[in-house]
C-alpha cells in the first residue's frame, strides 16, 4: 500500500511505496493477477503519521477491518477486495468500516487501533487483541465498546500493556505474522529456535547479561561498544544454534 496510482502525493512526509516496486515483487514472486490489488494509501492519512498499511487496516481470515480514509477511492479498493475474495474463497469477506466520525485517522494512529492483533479463538470467534492506549483514548474505547454490540464476527476486545514497545513504534501487529507448518516441514526447522520455558530463560539471561540500560553519545564512538555488541550476538547465534551467520564471526 501507498502507490502512487493517482498523481497525489502526501505533503509532509513521504510514502514508503511506489506502485513499480510492488508490481516487480508481485511479479518476481509469481503472485496471480486474480488475487492482487494495487492499492494507494490516502495521502492526507500518510501525512498524519499512517507510515504502514498496517496503522489503518488489518485482517484475518474473512474480516477485514479497516478505516474509511485508509486509501484513495476506499469504496472502490473494498469491492475489488470483496470481488477477488470471493472468487478465491468462495465465501463473502466481512467488511467492518470505522468511520471518521468515530474515529478520526489522527486518533487512530495515536491510539494504534488498526496494528492491534485479530485472532481468531478456539470457539472459531475472533478477539481482537489491543494496545492499552485503544482503551485511554476515549473515542477509540467508545467505538470499541459499540462494536461488541454489533453483528460482527469480533466478539471480543483484550487489552495488554505494550508501552516499550508502542514507543519504539511497534505495537501488536509486530507479532502478526503467523506461519502455519505441516509435521515434517515443522521437523525440518532449527528446533533450538523454537519457544520453550528452557530457551525463555536463556534469552532473558542473555538479554540481562548484554543489554545497556542507558546509551550515551560518547558511546557511540567508543571502540569497545562494537566489541560488546559483536560478542553478545556471537552469544546469541550459540543459544540459537545458528551458527556463525555474521561476518565477524568468520575472521
């Protein structure tokens, strides 16, 4: 998202996304025509801080939820979406739309309402998993509490404190990507990778033992700030059974 498919560009910060880039990895990763959509990211939404796709939209499943102002022409970008869902699951996509009227695009970029997770539970409903920054922005919580109402398949609202993270800009979409392995392909992965309680308390070792609580300039330019770093990933690739993938590590 955030082509340049219309001519109008943001005025203030500029989009990460051009429309050739994503048509040449469409292209070079085979994607079928039938199942893409070039869309472009509303400028204004840009301009208000949307730098990803994922500040304005997210979706799992056959829900899609999303804000009015994500795209230009959003009603048009929609029904391309629900047309090519349909002929490739052959079921409907639901739409769930936030109006500006609930929520405006400042306040869900503040809020980061759309990078929330949406999963869907054991019981086959979905439950959307929020930053509690959705719940202490009163607009955001409104809606939130009238959509549990509604006809939708999110039946539920969980809110986590991720309050380091949000600040370094990430908030739960950094943990959306899911993917799903058959036996043998789940055999074939590094099994020290895999999250354990035994590989949990190595990595908060690991991550007590090396990381600094505070970084000053001076820092920056001390010799022995790449020494430490360069030692603590060497740690690191030994805990994950990696193996020597840094060059460093090959001198």
């Amino acid at each position: 998202m955030g082509l340049n498919t219309s001519g109008i560009q943001p005025k203030k910060f500029p989009a990460r996304q051009t429309l050739e880039a994503c048509q040449a990895l469409a292209r070079t990763h085979g994607l079928d025509s039938n199942a893409v959509i070039f869309a472009q990211q509303n400028p204004e939404a840009i301009d208000a801080g949307v730098f990803h796709n994922d500040v304005v939209a997210v979706g799992n499943q056959n829900v899609y939820f999303y804000h009015e102002e994500s795209y230009i022409e959003t009603p048009k970008v929609m029904d391309e979406l629900q047309g090519k869902f349909k002929k490739l699951c052959a079921h409907d996509l639901q739409l769930i739309k936030v109006s500006s009227r609930d929520v405006s695009v400042e306040e869900a970029v503040k809020s980061y309402l759309f990078n929330s997770q949406l999963l869907t539970t054991t019981s086959g409903k979905m439950t959307l998993i929020a930053p509690s920054e959705c719940r202490e922005t009163p607009s955001v919580a409104r809606y939130l509490e009238k959509l549990l109402t509604e006809k939708t398949l999110i039946h539920q609202v969980r809110y986590f404190n991720l309050r380091q993270s949000m600040q370094n800009g990430g908030g739960p979409a950094c943990l959306r990507l899911r993917v799903v392995l058959k036996p043998k392909e789940l055999e074939a992965v590094n099994q020290k990778v895999l999250m354990n309680e035994k590989l949990y308390l190595q990595l908060v070792k690991w991550a007590k033992k090396n990381y600094r609580d505070r970084l000053h300039l001076d820092d920056l330019r001390d010799p022995s700030l790449l020494n430490e770093s360069r030692k603590a990933l060497d740690q690191l690739t030994q805990v994950l059974g990696l193996g020597s993938i840094y060059n460093f590590q090959k001198d």
